[in-house]
C-alpha cells in the first residue's frame, strides 16, 4: 500500500485535484486490490513449494511479468483515476456554472419584469399623450379650418381691396395726370395774364407819351378810326390798343370780365424771360393809407433786426412776398433772410454795398439765385415791390408799382422751401438767428409787408399797390414781428406820404 502511495506520487502521474470522500475511496480499492492479488501470490506459492527446483525459476518470472502487469495496471487504473477525477472536476464546474447561469437568468428576469413594467409604464403614458395629442389636433384641425375659411374670406377681401387700390391707382395716376395737366394750362394762363399785363403797362407807357392833343385814357372817349386813319398807320394802331387798354381798365375789378380780356388780347406776344417793361416815371404814392406800421431801420448796424416768428410751418412751392419800400442809401442791404439748421440761404433778398446799385440777389436754396434790379428805389420814394416764385416750371416775376419789370423760369423748377427755420427782416444771416453783417444792414422804411404761399395774380399785386384790400390768406405780415432789435423804429401813419 505504501508502494502504492509511493507510485501514485511518482513522477509520471500528474496533479489531481481530488476531494476528501474521492481519496478514501481510492484507498479502499487499492486495499481491496492487494489482498486479492496477496492471496492470489500466496496460494501460488504455496503450490510452488511442491516442486521448488522445477518452478523457481519459472516463478520469478512470472512474478516479474506479474508485477509489470500490476505497474500497467496502476498506470490504467491512476489514468482512470485522473479521468474520474477530471471529470468531476468538470462535473463540478459545470454545477458551479450553472448555479451562476441560474442566477444571472433569476436577475435577468428580475430586470426584465422591471424593464417590461417600465416599458407598460411609458407605453401607459405615451398613450395618454397621444390621446392628449389627438384633442389637440382635433381642435388644432377646427382652429385651422377656422383660420383657412377666415383667410380665405379675407383673401377674397383682399383681392377685392387690391383691386378697389387698383382702380384708385390708376384712378390717382389718372389724376395725376389731369392735375399735370391743369397745373401746365394754369402756368400758361398765368404767364399769359402776366404777359398781357406787361402789354396794358406798355400801352399805358404809350398813351402817356402820346401826341399832345390826345385825350387822357379813360377820361373821354377814344378817337374814331377816321381820325386815327388821318394820323396814319402807326396812330390807328395805336387806337387799338388804346381801346383795348381802356376795356381792360374798365372792367379790371371782375375776375372774368379780366379773363374775358386776356381771351380777346392773345394776339399780343408774351414777353421773353427776363423781359423789363418800358420804364416809367415814377408819381409816388397817391394817398396810400392804411398799410399799416411803418418800421425804420436808421442806420447800417447788424444789431438792427426785427424777426418774424413762427417762420414756415409747412414746405413752400410758391412764394408771393410783398412789400412798400423806401431806401434810404445808395444800395438796398437785405430786406429778407430765412436759414435752416443745413442750409443759412433758403430763401434771400439780398443787396450788399459790393453789388450793382440797386440789384439784389433773389437766392432760393443757396448757391442758385436770380439777379434782380431794384433801381427805381434808390430815388428816397416810397415803392411797391411784389416778388413771386412757383415751383412750376420756375417761373417768378418782379412786379414794381403794380408793374412787371422782369420774369424768368427755370428757377428751382420743383423745389420746396422747407419749414422750421429761421425768418428775419433787414440782414443777412450766416448762422440760423445770427452772424449778421453790417455791410448787408438794409437802411430805409417797410410797410404792409406780407408773405403768401401761393402766386398773386397781377389784379391782386395792383390792389396792393394801390390800397385796395389786400388778398386773402397772408402766412406772415409786420404782426408776426417777435422781436425788434438795435435802433429799428415803429411810427404809425395815417398814410405813407406822411412818414418822416
């Protein structure tokens, strides 16, 4: 048994892992084993003992074989062993894994039960959205039905208004078109009563200077055509044009008996731009009163001043400004000044020492500007002066005692005169409200200035210029002085010869 130990342990077998209870079965077999093969050798010996000469030599070779056939044997039976105990080692790792496999498949299933209560627990909840989400689109869908059949009304509005602006467009443009074209018939029925009127003042200029012995106009009556016959040709012309005149003086104070006559004057040709009437003596005022304050600028200081407030409220496309006017040095100064914060020569009547005698500048957004001649002022007398601008077509006039001394077009065609600036009488400013020059000081009298926003007629410049009532719808006259400053003087008088 101890051999058998010893062999187990040999080198040739290899390490078994074996438990307690499978180590005590091998001993009892082993045990076993050797006292059966004990017994086997000792009956043989004892057989053997018959006959020891004849089997001794016999025996131990049997007895080698015997025991090379036990070393194969516990050879067998050790790889037998190895084998069992290999396989119960396999035996018992396969327990162990499937002990370990039954516990990962019991969580496993743990974790699915929860995975599939979570999942029942959302699927619950995304039911109850998605009911929630289907009364949402039930009323989303009437809310946009709602809207589609609101849009679609309002569409047909639209299509409507659309077309309702259509026709006012072309309704507009068609307007438009008419307004263009009754602004061109007014400005050539304007220069035509403009016109007309610088030919009465040249037929009054010629029955002033006519022959002696021929009646004052209007005080009796005309020549016949048998006299002016026996004068010769240049007289019956002259007798036209003397009836002519006469009819239009009688009947000057109706607007359409003047209209009348501008229709039965055509024949007579417009004068060009910038055309001067013939000059005429001047009588002086005949008891113009009633203009009302007389303001005096004394000397040329730049403290003299007088500003007129409120200035513009609105743009200006035309311009009327009137005023009597008595000079009292050699050049006229500035007799109006309007700036703004961009530009300080809106609008200008400007006359400064280094000019011509008795031209001003007639400035409407600075640089451009007409040059016009005042001469007739530089005599000390009272005059009446009405400068008038349109943006149609340019066009202004330069009316002196009633009469037109110089017209023109092309000036600021378009243009408007902005509001919110800065309107003074008697100098010229270089800054909005100030920068004044002494050299640009307006020295003499004005009386019954007013400013229009629209162009007076040459019937309504005469009824100025002869102290008649004044045309309606002055933006600004002497009432609208806010301020007077430095040495200007207000006197009243009953009539302008009666001033100082």
């Amino acid at each position: 048994m101890v051999s058998c130990m010893r062999q187990t342990q040999g080198p040739a077998s290899a390490p078994v892992s074996v438990s307690p209870s499978m180590g005590c079965l091998k001993k009892k077999k082993t045990l076993s084993f050797l006292l059966i093969f004990g017994s086997i050798c000792a009956r043989g010996t004892l057989s053997q003992e018959a006959d020891p000469a004849r089997q001794r030599k016999p025996f131990f070779e049997r007895l080698r074989r015997l025991e090379e056939q036990f070393q194969r044997f516990q050879q067998v039976t050790l790889t037998h062993l190895q084998d069992i105990a290999n396989n119960y080692n396999v035996h018992y790792n396969v327990d162990a894994r499937f002990q370990s496999l039954v516990e990962e498949s019991q969580a496993l299933a743990l974790a699915v039960n929860q995975s599939q209560a979570a999942i029942q627990e959302d699927v619950a909840h995304l039911k109850a959205s998605l009911r929630k989400s289907q009364r949402r689109s039930r009323k989303v869908d009437a809310k946009l039905q709602a809207l589609n059949l609101s849009l679609s009304t309002k569409s047909r509005q639209w299509v409507e208004e659309e077309r309702e602006q259509q026709a006012q467009r072309e309704a507009t443009a068609s307007l438009a078109l008419s307004i263009r074209a009754l602004q061109d018939a007014l400005a050539n029925l304007t220069q035509q009563v403009y016109s007309q009127d610088a030919r009465l003042a040249t037929l009054e200029g010629q029955m002033q200077r006519a022959p002696p012995g021929t009646e004052a106009l209007g005080l009796t009556t005309a020549p016949t055509p048998a006299q002016l016959a026996q004068r010769g040709p240049g007289s019956l012309q002259l007798g036209r044009n003397s009836q002519a005149s006469r009819l239009s003086l009688q009947h000057r104070s109706s607007p359409q008996d003047f209209t009348v006559h501008v229709q039965k004057t055509q024949e007579f040709q417009a004068p060009s731009s910038h055309q001067a009437a013939l000059p005429r003596t001047h009588q002086g005022p005949e008891r113009i009163c009633s203009s009302g304050p007389v303001l005096t600028f004394p000397n040329a200081s730049s403290e003299n001043v007088i500003f007129l407030s409120p200035g513009f409220l609105v743009p200006l496309r035309a311009l009327s400004f009137c005023s009597w006017v008595r000079t009292a040095s050699s050049h006229l100064g500035t007799l109006l000044s309007y700036a703004t914060k961009d530009n300080d020569n809106k609008l200008v009547l400007h006359g400064r020492d280094s000019l011509v005698p008795g031209s001003i500048h007639f400035v409407i957004g600075d640089p451009v500007f007409r040059e016009l001649s005042l001469h007739p002022l530089l005599d000390g007398q009272w005059h009446h002066i009405c400068i008038i601008w349109t943006s149609t077509e340019g066009k202004y006039w330069l009316h002196i005692d009633r009469r037109i001394v110089a017209t023109g077009s092309r000036f600021r065609e378009g243009y408007e005169i902005p509001p919110g600036g800065s309107l003074v009488l008697g100098q010229e400013q270089d800054t909005m409200g100030g920068g004044f020059d002494s050299s640009e000081a307006f020295v003499g009298s004005i009386s019954g200035l007013a400013i229009w926003d629209r162009a007076l007629v040459p019937r309504e410049v005469a009824n100025l210029a002869t102290g008649k009532e004044p045309p309606a719808g002055a933006i600004l006259t002497l009432t609208n002085a806010s301020s007077v400053g430095g040495f200007v003087q207000r006197a009243k008088c009953t009539c302008l010869e009666q001033c100082p």
